[in-house]
C-alpha cells in the first residue's frame, strides 16, 4: 500500500483570463501534518476546493489514497474530511444532532453513528457543550464543532482550511494542539499564512505563491537552506576602515550592523573567509565573531514570496469568488 494520501500532479485551474494553479505537485504521506503555506490570494483555497471535490481542475491530476478526484469522485470524497474557512454549521441544530446529521450524511451506518459523535466529540473537547445549540457558542467552540464534522466518519486526509482564523490566542493554541495530534491518525493538510502555527503543527511545508508551489520541505531543510545561504556576521576589536574590508577579494557586500558589527555577503563561488582571517591576525584587527546569519521562518517566507507580492492584489479576487 502506498505512503502517499494525497498526490497532486500538474494541477491547473483558470478563472476566466486568472490563472489561480499554475501546474503544482504536491504529495503528503500516510500520518503527516502537511503545512500549506502561502499569503492571501496565493492558491490554496483553490487547491482545497478541488481535493476535496468541490471544484474540478482545469488540467492535471489529483488523487487521494490512490483514488483519481475525476474519475472515483464519490469514493475519495469519502475519505476526506474538510473544513473550509468557514465552518459549515447550522446554528439550530445541537452539537450533538449536526454531528449525527453530518455522520449519516458521511455514510456512517445507523448503529454506529452514535459511538462515532461520542468519539469525536472527545477528541475535539465538546462534550460540555453536546447539548448546546451552534448558534449560542463561541467561536472557538464552532470551530471545534466544524473540526469535529470533518473527522466523525473517520477520513484518512483532513483538510482544513485556516482553521484558526478570527480566534482568540487561548482559542488559537487549543486548535493547534487539536491539529497535531490528528497527525498519525490521518494525513493532514493544513493551509495557513500564520508562521507560528505551521512550526507548532506542521512536519513539512509547501510554500505556494502566484498558484506555483515555490517549495516543499521539512522546517527544517528550510532553516538549514537559509543557514547556507553565504552571509556572515563579523566584529573585530581593531577593525580597518570600511574601504579595507570592501576590498578583500571575493566580497560582494558589507553593510554596518548594530554593536559595531559588520554583515559580509561573498560573491557567487568565492569565499572571502580564509583571507579575513589571515588579515585579522596579521594586521591585528581582533576576531572577537565570525558567524554565518541565521534566518528566521519569517525571513524565509519572505525571500520566497517577495518577488511576487505585488501580484496579491491581484489574485484577491479569485479568492474571493471562491467564497461565492
């Protein structure tokens, strides 16, 4: 049997003269939290809507659990559970009747749809509210209870769609804590601009911009690419003027940081670094740091999107006419 849950090849999808996917793949394994990461307008709705069946691609191919969207359109529908943006609730209904109406709905047999709402309900921390009409609640409680239809009839993918948008921070860690422990259980796709949210719950990222996946990797593979990117942070006791320094061979850049430091970046294939140190004892300049500059998960997001934020403005409608 396959690791693969969810596969995602050469997806396009036009609205109109608007290219809203442009040729994306993706995969996310058996038991992990994928992060879909990408700022507004940038595709992932798009992407949700068409996994979980709600729109059809324009070209390319999508499979959950090996089965195509296209051509087995009601047998992986049911083996995902979605959450869009907003909630799908019916405010007069109970927490405990909308999870029984959405089980029988999700196929989930008569006598079993009882364990199934008992079993979802404590998963998702509603059993003090089973009894409370939808409409009275909080929205962290909606959310759970949207997070809860998405998971009654047991779907191998979860996709949710920024399932903590407009909460509270207490609200925001108990849905984030609900979020990973999905993992293992069922594979998850979880879209989001919200960095902190993907490194509390996410095991992989894809970063998505302009409807073209730009990156797919661990956290961790994103921080270690950006530590080797070549800059490098440099203080000296008796540093020379800015003009020495500017002149080893193989710098492309020096800028003045804070605390009388200095920020080195090499040219492409040259490593100006042995060269300063020989010149650091030789001349006396005093070593005091050499390091290479980190970047934050923010900073990453940043150098990957920018070129392309002026777009955003553009694509917002697209998003827009998704929520029609």
């Amino acid at each position: 049997m396959s690791d693969l849950m969810i596969e995602i090849s050469a997806l396009t999808r036009r609205f109109g003269p608007t290219l809203a996917l442009d040729g994306i793949d993706l995969n996310v394994r058996r038991g992990e939290v994928m992060g879909f990461l990408g700022p507004n307008g940038a595709g992932k709705t798009t992407t949700m809507r068409i996994l979980a069946g709600l729109l059809a691609p324009t070209s390319g191919t999508a499979r959950i659990t090996g089965l195509d969207i296209l051509n087995n359109p009601e047998k992986s529908r049911a083996r995902i559970g979605y959450l869009p943006e907003t909630p799908p609730i019916y405010k007069e209904m109970t927490v405990r009747e909308y999870l029984a109406f959405i089980a029988a709905l999700r196929g989930v047999t008569a006598k079993s749809v009882k364990s199934a709402v008992t079993n979802v309900m404590g998963r998702c921390g509603l059993e003090q509210v089973a009894g409370r009409l939808l409409g009275n609640l909080s929205k962290g409680y909606r959310q759970r209870s949207g997070i809860a239809q998405a998971l009654v009839h047991n779907p191998s993918v979860v996709i949710l769609d920024e399932p903590t948008v407009g909460l509270d921070p207490i609200q925001i860690r108990e849905i984030r804590t609900l979020i990973r422990d999905l993992g293992g259980d069922h594979s998850v796709l979880l879209s989001t601009h919200i960095l902190s949210e993907v490194k509390m719950t996410c095991d992989r990222v894809a970063v998505i911009n302009k409807g073209r996946l730009i990156t797919e990797d661990t956290l961790e593979g994103l921080e270690q690419r950006a530590k080797q990117a070549k800059e490098f942070r440099i203080q000296l006791n008796n540093p020379p003027d800015e003009a020495t320094l500017r002149a080893l061979p193989g710098v492309a850049h020096l800028s003045a940081q804070e605390s009388g430091a200095w920020l080195l970046v090499p040219k492409p294939e040259a490593d100006p670094i042995p060269t300063l140190l020989e010149k650091a004892v030789t001349e006396g300049w005093g070593l005091r740091e050499l390091s290479p500059n980190s970047h934050s998960l923010e900073e990453i997001f940043v150098n990957l999107t920018t070129d392309d934020s002026e777009t955003e403005s553009q694509e917002r409608p697209v998003d827009q006419e998704e929520a029609a």
